[in-house]
C-alpha cells in the first residue's frame, strides 16, 4: 500500500457535486492499494499514520499525532499513486490491484483506522471521479509506502 497523508485544516470530497465527505483538522490520506498487498499492511499502515507524530504542540513543535490532537480523517482510494513511470510517457498502473481485490482491501484499511482512531473516517467513493478540496496545513505532506518499511 502506498499512501499520501496531508495534513489539513479542512478536507472534502465531492461527487457529482454533492458533498459526501468533509473534516477540520487532521489528515486527508491518499490510499493505493498494490497486488500483493494484505492484512498485515493495512494494519502496520494504519496504525503508522494514526500515530504519526506532524501537529503541532503547545511549543509548536510537530510532537503530537492524530489521536492525540483527537483530529478527523478522510480516506481516498487513489490507484494513480502505484503507477509506473520508468518507460516512456504514459504511466503504467499494472502494479495497481483490481478492483476487485482493491475495494476490500481499501474497505478494511477504513474499518482499521476508524478503530483506532475511535470514531468515524471520511471516505472516499471507489471508482468515482471524486472533487478533492482541502486547506494543507503547513503544508505537511507525508509519502508512505508498507514495502519499504523494513
């Protein structure tokens, strides 16, 4: 899994003109999902970013994390963030899992976070075409990826 987190002020996602997501403060978390990824990643993956330590305490220093500033979530299913652009101009996303194998997994890294997290996580709509709008905060913007982890 692949993921960018960017912490925000504010965050929403539209579809077809209607919002169907919407937070304050905390994170918007783009989400790839890969073919081999699993149950293991979407736990280390969630578990990392709910505890990422970016918002800033009282000396503002980023010293505090998501669950400790009590902050909101939205996350958004993004295969373009497994593509490919070592040969020619046009991306491959072969490394992208299929939907059908994405959707799931994609579902049950929400499930996670928002165990955690304690509360409930925006998301997304699967295979839409999605309006992102969100107010960086920082701007702070985070690349992780569950296989370069060790």
């Amino acid at each position: 899994m692949r993921a960018v987190v960017q912490r925000v002020s504010k965050a929403s996602v539209s579809v077809d003109g209607e919002v169907i997501s919407v937070i304050g403060s905390g994170l918007l978390v783009l989400l790839g999902v890969g073919l081999e990824d699993n149950e293991e990643d979407i736990q280390w993956l969630a578990a990392k970013i709910s505890n990422l330590r970016i918002f800033n305490d009282a000396a503002d220093v980023m010293n505090r994390s998501l669950i400790e500033i009590d902050g909101d979530a939205i996350v958004v299913s993004q295969f373009t963030l497994l593509a490919s652009t070592k040969k020619g101009n046009r991306p491959s996303y072969i490394k992208a899992a299929r939907p059908e194998t994405a959707i799931p997994l994609y579902e049950r890294f929400v499930l996670e976070l928002e165990s955690i997290l304690g509360k409930k996580v925006g998301t997304g709509q699967f295979g839409a075409d999605m309006k992102v709008e969100l107010l960086n905060d920082g701007p702070v913007t985070i690349i992780i990826d569950t296989k370069n982890r060790f």
